[in-house]
C-alpha cells in the first residue's frame, strides 16, 4: 500500500481492518448461499463489494493481499454461474445489478464475454436504460455502463448534472439521510471516484460544495451515523480534498467507531425489516457490510496516488451582510411600533430588543418613541416592581437604550444602582451573572475593579457540560458573555465541542419550527466564532425567509388574533435579539455602547 503524506489520521488501519472483516463472512455475499428470503438483499451486498475490488485494483497497482483476494475469488465464482449473470436478461430493471458485477471483474482484467454480450443486450433492449430514473442514478447508470466497457446513446454526465441536489447548492438544515446519499453518490460517479474532474454546470462553486459536506459531516457524526460519515468523507476526497479539519475528525470518527475486528456498524433500521428474523452472526453482518465496505473505499481513496489532490477552496467574499441589516431595520421598526399598544408587560421585552436592534444599526432614534412610551407607563405605575419581575435581558437593553437617546428613567435608575450595590459585596458570581456584571459595568453603575473580580469568578465549565438542552446550553453561553465574543473564543477545545452541539441542534430547531430556539442558538454560535460556518449560514438564511412584510417573525399558522400577535412579538424579539449579536452582522454590528 502506498501511504500519503497529507494525511496523519489513521486511514490505512482502518481500510486494512475493515477489508478483513469483509474477507471474514466472504460467503455471506454469495447470492447461492443465501436463504430465499435474502437472495436479493445478498445480490446488493455482492455488487457493492464487487466495487471495492475493482476499484482496488483500479487504484492500487500491487498485488491484491490474501484479504481482496479472498473477496475477489467470491466475486467471480458468483459472476461466472449461468444462475447469476443470465439474470442480467431476465430483468432489465435490475440492470445495474449485475453490470457493475461485471465492471469489477473487468477492472481486475477478467472480463467475461459472454457476461458482457449479455448486458449489451439488455442495454440494446431500450428498456433497461430507458425507464424513469431520478438523476443521481442516471449518473450511476452511465458510471456504470462506462466501467463495464459497454456503449450506449444515453445523454452524458454534463447534461445530467445540472439536476442533481448536489449542485443545486442546497441548505444543510433540511436534508434528509436519503438526500445526502444522493448527493454523495452523484459526487461518486461525476468524478469516476476522483480520477476526473467533470465539467460541472455553469454557477457551480467547489467552495461552497466542500462547506456543504464538511457540514453534513458535522452533522452526521453528532447523529452517530458512520454510514453517511465515511460516504462524505469518500466523497470529499472525490473532490481531492485531503486537508479538511472536518476529515480529520470524521477520520477520528470512523477509527473510534470501527470494532476491533474491522466490522464497523450501520444506522439503526438499515436492514429491511423482512430481514430481521435472521440468526444473530447474519444481522451483525447485515447491518454493518454496506458501513464496513465505505469505511474501507475512503482509506483506499485516500493513500491511492491516482486520486485527484487540490488545496481545499477558500470562499473569495464574506457573505453580504445587507440582507440581515434591511431585516433587523424591519424588525425593530416593527416591534417598536408594537411596543406603543401592548400590555406593559409586553411592551417592555419589546421596546427593549427595538432599543438594541436600533443601537446596533447605529440609528438609536428608531427605538426612541417606544422607550419614551414605556418609561411612561412604568413611572406611571411607581408601586409595582417590574424591573425585578421583567428579566435581566430586558433590564440592562432599556438602560442601553436610554442611555443612548440621553433619556432617563429613575425607576430603572435605582433598580440598577440597588443590584450594583448587592454585587460590590459579593466575591463570586455564577457564568449566568457574569455578563448582567458587564452590562452594569458598561452602564456605569459598577466599579470595574469590582467587575473584573466577580467576572473572573465565574466559570462557565457548567454551562459547558454535554447532556445540557442545547437552547440551555445556548442561552447560558449568551449570559455569560454579556455580548462579547472574545469571552468564549478564548475557552479553546471545548468551546469548539460546545459549538459543534449546538450546530448538529440547528435542523431539528428549524424542522420543528422552533423561531426561539433557532434564535438563540444561531447567537451563542455566533459569539463561539461560528458566525461564517455554513451551517450558521444556513440557519441564518432560514430565519430570514421567516419575516414578513411587515417586519414581524414567524408564521403562526393559528388564527386567534391574540396567539398570533403574541407568537410574532416573542419571535420578532428573539430574531432581533440574535441579528444585534456582535458576530451576527459584521463589523457594523455592534450593541456594546
């Protein structure tokens, strides 16, 4: 085997081991050895495997070793039985099951004509070739007829491409498993396994394409998934990217998760549910040889010499920032003008998220009118203690605001100094506190002296732990760094753990159409420095396309007026909050004063 250099993670134990795991149950691929019940399922195995070996032998000159070997004699004692390939003849619509048979043995220089006569016939039927076939598996159809070394008038890769998902750039957020197959799979057969580089549509960017897979990769490995793990990363290095931090980890991924003996397991419910009476030693295999056999293609893909290598691609701009800013004016306009004919309580949360979305666009005024409004009320009503009932986030983001448009509110005002001077005896405060400290600090109602110790006490370790609520987790991280990024960015590995929890949390939260929780979890992803990931874009993307004309958050998709009202105002006020974020916007966002 020929090792790379690029590469320090352990891919060729993992190929080496899986391979041996595979030579191990030889027979289970054998269509003849099989129960009635799985002799289909067994023909799938075999064709699956027939790959490996041929593309082995594709890619790797040397001598197959005593395991590919073992794997190769299994293949062509079953290809050359009359009950096997004659089949080929019998049922067009499985074509594909037997060409690449076929194609692998070839690969290996064993082709068998009379096998070859046969899938020339089936092809020259027009039917086999010619019925309905989403895009992806016209690309293996072609692929396929192309490794078999037989000829057709089937339109070429170039023509089907443009259709794939794959290079319809697609958000992260809503693919399904069976949509990421197709797009691995499309990868597969348009680069011939990352031996070509294929003219891809006009529009297509490598940069994005490679942030869409090194996202799902993320993805998958925090569902446990080592199928689609070891299929994208397969699918990277089609691409010839070998230097992917991403790969490194699916690498780590893949090594931790493969057994002892090589066998590494699928999914649950990969095996079809008519298959689940077999013995136990069948559905071990059953469920991991399609796992094991990807795990293997990616450690032969990556040290073979003929695979095409590139420096991974840089995306050439920051994303526009534009689209976000015209959405967070909207937003703050809108909750601002909803601010003046709510219920106090309401109005409060409100014209506190206007005051910040204002102040970060640098035009304080839009928010002015509000905070005028609920002073006001609040003034107005002296014997009640709101600003102890109304939250800490409400609190510090009105102070901010009437700081910024030189008003004053002397309720507000004593609240502020009375909890300042409760903190200045204090030695210690929880992560949760540490960023209303700072706030204070900003307002001028705390000493920084006195700040800087109570913030230095606060270990944000606990916020931290795995097993918390991801929008927990989130929520506490915002806390506790008081809108200043710097605080989490410093806390190195485990921030990066963190973040990557709180990211493979993003598509349930938009799935299941919680506008709160996305909210929140797009902000701590922000101040963890996760602002240009893609699958931060993504969600970002996502929240956007939730306003409406009007301005408002969310479609509630009720109809009583008052839950409708009430679910816009609370997303309007998270969406803000989370567009105001330091990270969220660039350079122009800013709601420190």
């Amino acid at each position: 085997m020929k090792a790379g250099s690029e590469l320090p993670q352990p891919w060729r134990a993992v190929e080496e081991r899986a391979v041996s795991w595979l030579a191990a149950h030889h027979t289970r691929f054998d269509p003849d050895t099989a129960e009635d019940g799985s002799v289909l399922f067994a023909r799938k195995a075999l064709v699956e495997m027939a790959l490996l070996v041929g593309l082995r032998a594709r890619l790797d000159t040397d001598p197959f070793d005593e395991d590919y070997q073992r794997l190769f004699d299994r293949m062509g004692a079953a290809a050359k039985r009359p009950s096997y390939r004659e089949l080929v003849g019998r049922d067009e619509r499985a074509l594909l099951l037997y060409a690449g048979t076929h194609a692998a043995l070839r690969l290996c220089g064993q082709e068998d004509q009379e096998f070859h006569h046969l899938i020339e016939q089936s092809v020259a039927g027009r039917y086999a070739t010619a019925f309905e076939r989403i895009p992806y598996r016209q690309l293996d159809l072609l692929h396929t007829l192309e490794l078999a070394g037989v000829e057709h008038r089937l339109p070429p890769v170039e023509a089907i491409l443009p259709f794939t998902l794959f290079c319809a750039d697609p958000s992260v957020l809503g693919l399904g498993d069976r949509d990421i197959y197709a797009i691995t799979h499309t990868i597969f057969y348009a680069t011939d396994f990352g031996l070509r580089v294929p003219q891809w549509p006009i529009g297509f960017d490598l940069s994005r394409a490679v942030e869409l897979l090194e996202a799902l990769c993320l993805l998958c490995r925090h569902r446990g998934n080592a199928d689609l793990v070891a299929e994208l990363l397969c699918s990277l290095l089609c691409l010839g990217i070998h230097d992917s931090a991403e790969a490194e980890r699916a690498w780590a991924f893949l090594s931790e998760t493969q057994e002892p003996d090589g066998r590494v397991a699928g999914p649950e419910g990969i095996v079809h549910p008519g298959l689940e009476g077999g013995d136990e030693e069948y559905r071990s295999w059953a469920t991991a040889y399609h796992t094991t056999i990807v795990a293997a293609l990616a450690g032969l893909l990556a040290r073979s010499s003929s695979v095409i290598r590139r420096p991974r691609p840089v995306r050439p701009t920051a994303p526009d920032a534009s689209q976000s800013e015209n959405a967070l004016r909207r937003a703050t306009v809108w909750l601002a003008e909803a601010a003046l004919t709510t219920d106090l309580e309401d109005a409060l949360p409100a014209a506190a998220a206007a005051a910040r979305g204002a102040r970060s666009l640098g035009e304080p005024a839009l928010a002015h009118t509000a905070l005028a409004s609920v002073v006001k009320r609040v003034e107005a009503e002296p014997g009640r203690s709101l600003w102890q009932r109304i939250g800490a986030d409400v609190v510090f983001e009105c102070a901010h605001g009437l700081k910024a448009s030189s008003h004053s509110c002397a309720s507000l005002d004593r609240f502020l100094e009375e909890t300042a001077t409760a903190l200045s005896g204090l030695t210690a405060v929880p992560a949760a506190a540490a960023g209303g400290v700072l706030h204070l600090t900003r307002l001028g109602s705390l000493a920084e002296q006195t700040a800087h110790s109570l913030i230095a006490s606060a270990d944000p370790a606990p916020l931290m732990a795995e097993g918390r609520p991801p929008a927990m987790t989130a929520k506490g991280l915002i806390q506790y760094a008081g809108d200043d990024p710097g605080r989490l960015a410093s806390r190195g590995s485990s921030a990066h753990a963190v973040g990557e929890r709180l990211a493979a949390a993003l598509p349930a939260a938009c799935q299941d159409y919680k506008l709160d929780e996305v909210a929140v979890l797009l902000q701590s992803l922000a101040l963890l420095g996760w602002a240009d990931h893609r699958v931060v874009r993504d969600g970002l993307e996502f929240l956007l396309r939730q306003q409406s004309p009007s301005g408002a958050f969310g479609y509630p998709a009720v109809d009583d007026p008052r839950q409708r009202a009430s679910l816009r105002r609370r997303w309007t006020q998270s969406c803000v909050v989370t567009l105001s974020s330091p990270a969220a916007l660039g350079p122009a966002a800013d709601p420190t004063p």
